[in-house]
C-alpha cells in the first residue's frame, strides 16, 4: 500500500480544518443564534463551550487521527475493535450530509453568479428563490457545478488539492469577510416612520449581553443552541477531524495547532455576525433578525442588498462570493472524509474513491433537488420543522447521529481506553499541554451529560 499522504506543515492543517470549520453555519446560522438569545450572553457561553466542550472533542478527533493514521471508516477499530460499528456512523454521517450541502452551495453559485453580473436587484422580488429552488434544471445544474468543483479538489490530493486550495481561498476569505464586516458597521438607513438605524447600533445588539427576562429556561436554551453550533462551527463528531488529524506529520504540534483552529472558527464566527447582524438591523430593524438559513441568506440579505442600490449589488456580490468559497472549503472536508475511508477501508485509489462517491452523491443531490418540486412533500419534525427531502438529512445527521456519535467517542475515550490514549498522542513530543487537568473532566463526564441532554432535546424528547 502506498505511504499516507501528510500535510507539508501546521499551517496547511490548521487552514484546511478552519476552513472545514468555516462554512454555511457559521455564516447563516451563527448570527441568527447570538441575537436570538441575548446578544453578548450567547456570544460568552459559545466562548466558554469553545474553550471546553468543543476543545475536547476538536482534541479527541484529531489527536485519533494522528495516532491511528486511519479516516473515520477504520480509525475507531484501531482505538478498540467493539467500536468499529462507531467508525460507520462516523463515515455514514458525512455520506448525508454531503448531498444537501452541494445543492446548498449551488444556490450560493447561482446568487454569486446573480451579483457578478449585475443581476442582483432581481434576487430581491418576491417568489425569486422559491421559483428558482422548485424550478427543475437550474438548481441541479448548480449543484452539478458545485459536486464538480469540490470533486476536483479532492481527486487533486491532500497536498495538491485540500492543502493548496485552502491556503489560497481561506486568506480571500478571512479578507472578504473582514471587509463586509467593516463596511456594515459605516452604513444607516431611515425607514417610512422617519427612523433612523445605524450599523453601530447593530453591533451593540450582536456584542451586549441582554439579560432582560433571563430565567433558568433561556439559559438553559441558549446553552443548548451554543453547544449544537459548536457540532457546526468546528466539523465535529462527522469523521471529518479524524480524516484530516491523519494526515497530521508526527513532529507536528497538535496543541499549537488546536489552539489556532479554536482561535480561528471563534474570530470568524464573530465576524459572520458582525457582518451579517448590523446590516440586517440596519434596513429591517429586530423583526429581521428572527430568521436564519435560507430565508437569512436568499430572501432577506438580496432584499436588503437591492434596496443599496449600485454600491449594494457590488457588496452582495462580494458577499455572495465570500460564502461560496467558505461552502467550498466545507465541502472539501465533507468530501475527503468519505474518500479517505473508502481509501483505507477497500484499499481503492482515491481516483476510484471520488468517483464512487461523486456519483453516491451526485444521485442524492438529485434526489435532494426534486425534492422541491417533483417529489415534494412535507412532514413535521420533533423539532417542529415542517421537512422535505432536505430538512430530513439535516435533521438525522445533525441532531441524531452527530450527537451519537459523540456521546459513543466520550465512552470510547473517557471510560473504555481511558482519557490517556489522547494525551499522550498529543504530547509525544514533549509539548507543554496546559488543559490536561481539564480535558480529563470534559470527557470522562460533563461532554457526555451535555451531549446525552442534547440528544434528548433533538429528539423532542425534552
């Protein structure tokens, strides 16, 4: 078998996972959340979980991968043979969501495209996305794009492919985002009733923490929507951690590493709302903070964008642009994830590999596509979602398997090979690993409460 690919340094690993890291979630759902729940006290809650709960299972994943030189499929066998049914969880999970996210990213391409063009002001009339996402061709030809593109970069490799692309597209996406994040606090508008928003005063309500009717329950809320984002914000408990961790060189510093990953999801978390919160305030006032997803992205923002005139068409393409190249590199990991276990598991060239799954895939985008129109239909959720095709995979994978296949890694780890496994993998060469202390409390016990809560409360159970 041929020798493992590796990252060239640290600086390849820690830009593929933050921009693995970095994607629609933290663009669309991130901002919605913090002024859902009060501001500054869910930004300071998502802080102190960043620090804990996801260091914890951020560390687990990748230290696995490094140590076991095996993607998710055959990792979880090497730690413990009674565990590789965990590993087909681990491998299945990326398998659903994969489809959805590349129909998703079509609509970005097809909205960027929009913007870049001059067509922007006509994303912004009533019915345009829902007449685009129901409509047959257009969304499947994104989507064919968008599979087409992240498929490539895959079947380039680790170091001509996921490494390279992502030391070119994360810099231009750290500098577009900071921009927009910029501008969007320089702008105000008056509306019909001669009131006047501003930017600043949209920062205030993303940054200052509202304790107003702040009972036990919305804490409680805001503990569990800042915990569920983290599963988002980080590619958590998905196998994509474990993938890339394997590709980690031995001499490299994990705990540098992990520590400018966690640095890194933070600070663009922060600017997604900064970007996306005082912009919406400025030009729909509270009312148009209370959506998120594709209402936020393809209804609300065009609409705001539009209503900017010239320099509004130039900013929502910037901005549509920004958010393709985070769905790509997001992407990218889902992708390689399966991949690399195909790789390992059948022994496969990673040619073989992506074709398989680019048409495993492909077909289910498809599915996911018609879902809109020829096989529509709807059925409502525990969570109260009324769901088609889409909203089922995301549901299942997100608030079913993904909690799952954390709580079994907690065990794994915690209680069955014993919290030193990862340690000493992340320190193997001596390096200084100052939250030992804690990580043994985080995942010997209080991610497993967390996570077990959170699995009941996905379920609709409490």
């Amino acid at each position: 078998m041929a020798e493992r690919s590796s990252f060239n340094g640290s600086i390849g690993f820690v830009l593929a996972a933050a921009g693995s890291a970095v994607g629609l979630g933290n663009i669309w759902r991130f901002p919605y959340l913090a002024s859902k729940d009060g501001g500054g006290l869910f930004l300071v809650i998502y802080l102190i979980l960043a620090l804990t709960f996801g260091f914890t299972l951020l560390t687990t994943e990748i230290a696995i991968g490094r140590k076991t030189k095996k993607s998710p499929l055959s990792a979880y066998r090497r730690i413990h043979p009674r565990f590789q049914n965990l590993g087909i969880i681990a491998c299945i999970i990326p398998m659903i969501i994969l489809p959805y996210y590349c129909v998703i990213g079509g609509w970005v391409m097809k909205y960027a495209v929009d913007f870049i063009s001059l067509k922007g002001a006509e994303t912004a009339s009533d019915g345009y996305f829902t007449n685009f996402i129901t409509s047959t061709t257009q969304p499947i030809t994104y989507t064919v794009i968008f599979l087409v593109i992240t498929a490539f970069i895959i079947f380039r490799g680790v170091n001509k492919g996921i490494e390279k692309y992502s030391k070119i597209l994360m810099p231009l996406l750290l500098i577009l985002i900071i921009g927009i994040a910029v501008f969007s606090l320089t702008i105000s508008h008056t509306d019909s009733n001669g009131s006047t928003r501003t930017g600043l005063e949209g920062l205030k309500v993303f940054i200052i923490p509202d304790f107003q009717g702040l009972t036990i329950e919305k804490f409680s809320i805001t503990l569990m929507d800042a915990m569920g984002q983290l599963f988002y914000s980080l590619s958590i408990a998905m196998g994509i951690m474990i993938s890339y961790g394997s590709y980690v060189k031995d001499k490299d510093n994990l705990v540098e590493s992990i520590n400018r990953i966690e640095i890194f999801d933070t600070v663009v978390a922060f600017l997604a709302g900064m970007m996306i919160v005082p912009v919406v305030y400025v030009f729909s006032g509270y009312e148009g903070l209370n959506s998120s997803g594709p209402g936020l992205m393809f209804i609300n923002i065009p609409k705001i964008f539009s209503s900017m005139g010239v320099i509004g068409i130039v900013l929502g393409a910037v901005f549509f642009l920004m958010v393709l190249f985070a769905a790509i590199t997001s992407a990218m990991s889902i992708l390689e994830a399966i991949v690399s276990s195909f790789m390992d598991k059948y022994g496969i060239s990673r040619k073989k590999a992506v074709l398989i799954e680019f048409s495993i895939g492909l077909f289910l985008a498809i599915l996911v596509c018609l879902g809109y129109n020829a096989l529509y239909f709807e059925i409502s959720l525990p969570n109260g979602v009324k769901a088609q095709i889409l909203d089922l995979m995301d549901y299942f994978s997100n608030n079913i398997l993904m909690p799952i296949t954390a709580i079994a890694t907690c065990v794994l780890i915690g209680w069955v090979r014993g919290p030193k496994t990862i340690i000493e993998e992340v320190t193997k060469n001596n390096e200084s690993f100052s939250r030992k202390g804690l990580y043994r409390i985080m995942i010997k016990y209080i991610c497993p409460i967390l996570l077990i809560v959170l699995l009941l409360k996905s379920a609709g159970i409490i």
